[in-house]
C-alpha cells in the first residue's frame, strides 16, 4: 500500500530498500495483549460490574451489581 502511494508520487525505488527504511520506525507491536502473572491463594481478587432490570415497588429501575470474587 505504501509503495503503490510512493509510485504514484514518482518513487522508483524498490521495495527492500524502502523496508529497510521502514522498519526502525514502526512502533513495536505488543508480544501479548494480557501478560498474566500468578499470586498467593487471597492475594488477588476480580470486580464485575454489571446492571440488570427490575421492578421496585412497582416501578422499573435498574440494578447495579458489583460482583467481587477472590482468588
């Protein structure tokens, strides 16, 4: 995509050269997007939240919940 760009703006060079031009400037990507890592049993815990509908003395609302559990 970017050597068809650079074409029609009149590059004439290839594509190795360009790579390698590339290639120190790009970002580096993420090995892993969730980089687990493990405790004590009680050490860690996990929070949800979530809502749910419901009706209270006759009139609907909406719950919110916060579930806690501990690993």
């Amino acid at each position: 995509m970017i050597l068809q760009k650079l074409r029609l703006m009149g590059y004439e060079g290839g594509r190795t050269i360009l790579r390698d031009y590339i290639r120190p400037k790009r970002p580096l990507r993420d090995s892993r997007r969730t980089v687990r890592y493990e405790t004590a049993p009680g050490k860690q815990a996990q929070l949800d939240l979530a809502e749910h509908p419901v009706v209270i003395a006759g009139v609907p609302r909406v719950a919110h919940f916060l579930i806690y559990e501990r690993l």
